[in-house]
C-alpha cells in the first residue's frame, strides 16, 4: 500500500507541470540577465511567467517578485518591510502562522521592533476584534495566513482588507489554492509556494504592491528590480505559472471532488472513540484530529508502516516532539497538542485510498493505545 494524504505539506507534481519541466529541462537555457540570444530568449519565458502569474492574481507584471518558495516570500515581506520602517515601529501577526512568518516577526524584536500577538478562537480562525484591539499609531504591518497549514481554518482576510487602515496587510495564501486566492483589494502583499499547488519545491513569488519599498534580503544583482539579487530562475517561474493556471481552471471541479472525500473520511474518523476534529470554518483539502490518549509519534509510524503518509502538523515542524503551537493557541491543552493528527487530500487523491485510510484509522488508533499510545 502506498498512501499519500500529506497534500498541506507538498503536493506530487500535476501531470502538466512534470511535462514542463521534462521540456524545459530538455533545452538550452541563458542567463536571463544576458544580452545575447540565448539570454534574451530565457528573459522572454522568465517574463512570460510573471505576465502569467499576475495576471491569475488580478495584479500588475511588476508587482510580481519572484523566490525560492514562500519561506522567503514570507521573510521578504516582514523584515523587508519592517526594515525600511523607523525602529521602535508595531507589527501583528497571529498567534497560528506558519513558523516562516512566526520566526521572522520574533527576530524583528530582537532588532528592535515591537510585536503584538492576535489570538484565535477554539476553531482557529482570528478574533478580528481582538486583532483590531492591538493596532497602534506606529502599527506598519500585520501577517495573517489565509488558510491555516495544521488545522485548515479560513482567516476573516476579506473583513480585514475591506476596512480602511494606515497599516499594511501581508497575506500568506500558500494553502489558499483549492479556495481561490484572495482579491487583491486591501492587500498590500501576498505569499504563494509552487508546491503546494502541484509544482516543484524551490519555486514562490511575493505580490508586493505598486509604490510599496522593500530592503531586500539577498543582495549582489539587479534581480527582481534591485529587490531580490540571484539568477532568474527560469524553469522555477514557469513552473510556477503552470501551477497557478492548472490550480486555477479545475478549482471548482477539485473542491467539490476533495470536499465530498474529506466528508466521506471524516465520517469514519468520527466514529472512532475518543476522536475530536479540529476547525469549523476550513478549507476543503485538510482535516486534523487528536485521539484520547493517543501522542501523534508512535501513531504515525503505525501509519508509515501501512505505507501511508500522513502528519502531525507543520512539516516545518515534523521532527519535533513539541506540542503544536496551533493548537495549544486553540485552547487545547498540551496533552492535546502532542496528539495532533493531519490527513490532508489534494488533486491525485482516490476514492479507494480514502476508504483504505477511513477502515484502517480505528485500527491503528487501538493499537496505538494497546502499545501505550501517549510515550514517543
């Protein structure tokens, strides 16, 4: 048995993107930089991508920046804005974001800059006016993610854009895809990973909004209009846009498809004794649980050993035996948050492999507990 349920950490390439690739990889590329043929052509697709890319998100060519995936994208869009900020300037993030966006906003403190954490409620979605409580006359940014990685819940990102503010809004919308990203309006950046959406590892881009200044974090090059120094990653940005194009045209068909297997997987799950699901308001593609009595280590192995690959949160975070920080923002105590449990779905995911997993849970629940489910 061979079982892939770990979609909201990286998802296997879409048939489409492998294609591209095995094309691209299967030429002779320039520096895009270069001004002889072979680079002047490379600039052309690296363009082309972009052109894609903002297009899809409703933006101008740009206000596109391309990265190595969207832990940069996230770096890029706090300590570079916040840098160009006076210190002593206010940020807010939430008390459940990604730990790129996490770590990035505790380091600004140690240079000097003020943080404010917002909560969330007991589904994971961020009290607005709780976050709207913590803004200051210094506040220069507040990050939220759209879809949280661990439990799946929906942020109020549209409550939030719509209203007037002097601060700016970065969205993290990497688990955003099989949602639709969100408008533009309101938003003065925006995160996105190609592998979460079906493309290869290595490949994101920030939407950095027209007029709005960064310090950049990798310097040495003209790059990205003097915002992110490196090579052009041609083949990265191209598979980028194919990923947001594909993601893009079948959304309506892979959320109803995705959302009636997770049903049809929580039904089961459900079943089991001592079971408690994560979230209310969540994106179609994730479903978290914790079992009474049960840590997530010795239960994901039972689950490797069955071939399947399932997690226990942030895959960030997967070697850690801590307790997930999510949820214990949740309120769930950390006896709880060691037992987190996540079964993520995405484009490749069967029917017959949900109803293998859905029978098989319970079992391996019970013999987690028969073993002493709680040591790790």
């Amino acid at each position: 048995m061979n079982i892939y349920l770990d979609y909201a950490a990286t998802s296997p390439l879409r048939p489409e993107v492998r294609e591209l690739l095995q094309r691209c990889y299967g030429q002779d590329w320039g520096n895009a930089s270069s001004l002889h043929r072979a680079g002047h052509s490379a600039r052309m697709h690296f363009e082309d991508a972009r052109e894609r890319i903002a297009r899809l998100l409703g933006a101008k060519v740009e206000e596109i920046i391309f990265t190595s995936g969207a832990t940069e994208a996230n770096n890029l869009a706090l300590l570079g804005w916040m840098r160009e900020q006076p210190k002593g300037s206010h940020l807010i993030v939430s008390s459940i974001e990604h730990p790129s966006a996490w770590e990035a906003a505790e380091a600004l403190t140690y240079e000097g800059y003020q943080l404010d954490i917002a909560p969330v409620d007991v589904h994971g979605r961020v009290d607005v006016a709780a976050l709207r409580g913590l803004v200051r006359d210094n506040t220069a940014l507040v990050s939220l993610m759209g879809v949280n990685n661990e439990v799946g819940s929906i942020q109020p990102i549209g409550e939030l854009a719509a209203e007037p503010k002097k601060w700016k809004l970065h969205v993290d919308a990497v688990q955003s895809g099989l949602l639709g990203w969100p408008a533009l309006n309101g938003i003065d950046m925006l995160s996105l990973s190609a592998h979460k959406l079906g493309g290869p590892v290595g490949s994101g881009c920030l939407f950095l909004r027209q007029g709005l200044r960064l310090a950049p974090l990798m310097v040495g090059g003209a790059q990205e209009d003097h915002r992110r120094a490196g090579t052009s990653n041609v083949i990265a940005a191209l598979a980028l846009a194919e990923a947001m194009e594909v993601t893009a045209r079948r959304r309506a068909e892979e959320q109803t498809r995705i959302s009636e297997l997770r049903n049809q997987l929580e039904a089961e799950l459900g079943k089991i004794p001592g079971a408690v699901r994560l979230g209310e308001e969540r994106s179609a593609h994730i479903s978290s649980w914790f079992f009474e009595g049960v840590h997530a280590e010795p239960l994901l192995v039972l689950f490797d050993l069955e071939g399947i690959s399932v997690s226990s949160g942030s895959a960030c975070s997967s070697h850690s035996i801590e307790p997930s920080r999510v949820v214990s923002a949740m309120g769930y105590s950390p006896e709880q948050a060691r037992g987190l449990l996540r079964l993520s779905l995405g484009h490749a995911t069967t029917e017959k492999e949900v109803e293998s997993v859905g029978r098989l849970t319970g079992v391996l629940v019970e013999k987690a507990r028969r073993q002493g489910g709680t040591e790790s």
